[in-house]
C-alpha cells in the first residue's frame, strides 16, 4: 500500500475566543526527515496551503522522530471573500479545527 505524501503535519493549535486559529504548531517534511516543530501564524499556514503544500493532523510517534500517527487533511475554505483552515469534510464560515490538539 502506497504511503500518503504530505509536506508537514498540524499537530497543535492555539485558538482566540471566536475559535480562529491564532498560532498553530507543525512539523515539516524535508525528505525522509522531519524539522523539530515551530509555530506558524495563521496566514502563514494559509499561504503554505494555497502554495500547493499538504499537511495532515497528527503526532509523532513516541521516541520514533520521524514517524507519526496521522489523521485528516488540512483544507483552506473561501467563503464570502475570506479563507477559512478545515478538517475534514466540513465546508464553513469559520475555521473548524475541532479536531486538532489544543495548546
């Protein structure tokens, strides 16, 4: 069975009161290897999926630095002129991470 190529993994986010993605925490894929996880905003992570990059939500494996438990896919939503971060199958009118890990 093929494995999914993917470029990063979502594995945590922080949200404001409105449930929008404020800052979210990845790790990127560089071949076979994995970066340590750094926090992008927002807008970043938008842009990175518009660009043509796939990230999935997930987590790393215990002691295991580049192999991780993945879920869904990341999507970027347009809907009434604004981009909108989903998970799952979802179309909305808001970002739906409800999903992902909380930090």
């Amino acid at each position: 069975m093929a494995r999914n190529k993917f470029d990063g993994i979502l594995a945590a986010v922080r949200v404001n009161g409105d449930g929008g993605l404020e800052i979210a925490r990845i790790f990127e894929r560089h071949g076979v290897i994995f970066t340590d996880h750094f926090l992008v905003d927002r807008d970043n992570l938008i842009k990175r999926i518009k660009g043509g990059q796939k990230f999935l939500t997930g987590k790393r494996q215990y002691k295991m630095g580049s192999r991780f438990d993945t879920g869904e896919e990341v999507r970027v939503v347009s809907s009434q002129g604004k981009d909108y971060l989903v998970v799952g199958a979802v179309d909305a009118d808001r970002d739906q991470l409800q999903l992902v890990p909380r930090f």
